[in-house]
C-alpha cells in the first residue's frame, strides 16, 4: 500500500494522524475498562505492578502471557482481515 493508511477518505496528512490517534485513544480506552483490575494492557505495567507488591510473581507472569498470546493473536488476525496489506 506504499505507506498509506486504510483510511481511503482522509484527505491530508494532519486528517491521517488525527484518525489514528483517535482510534488509537478508543482502543486502550477500551482496554483499559476490560482489562482485569483496570489497567494491565502491557507487560510494563505488570511488571510494575508486581514489583510494587501488589500483585504475585505467579499471578504477573500468567497477565505476562496473557499479555503476549493476546497481542501474537491479534497481530495474527490483522494480517488475516486485511489479507497481508499491512507493511512490517
């Protein structure tokens, strides 16, 4: 796709950039709201959290790999929705 976004109606760049950080916003949003005890959408997060005594190592390694298998799946399932159009 030469480097262009999947948004086929944007007509300048600052309309592009606006878009994903919009899209970007709603998803950790989202993320946010769902995840277990409101906020381990990333392994760092975890690992601070574990670090702090909040959490136990064995509950901050299973979110850990939870974590990955999450994100390995769903970058699997982009590639399948948009059929190998998304540059690496």
């Amino acid at each position: 796709m030469n480097g262009k976004l999947l948004i086929s109606d944007a007509q300048t760049v600052e309309t592009d950039f606006l878009a994903v950080v919009v899209a970007h916003t709603f998803a950790f949003t989202v993320a946010v709201y769902v995840a277990p005890r409101g906020g381990h959408v990333n392994p760092a997060v975890t690992f601070a959290i574990v670090i702090g005594g909040h959490i136990s190592i064995l509950t901050g390694i299973c979110y850990l790999v939870a974590q990955l298998l999450g994100s390995t799946l769903a970058y699997l399932v982009l590639m399948l929705v948009t059929a190998g159009q998304i540059s690496h």
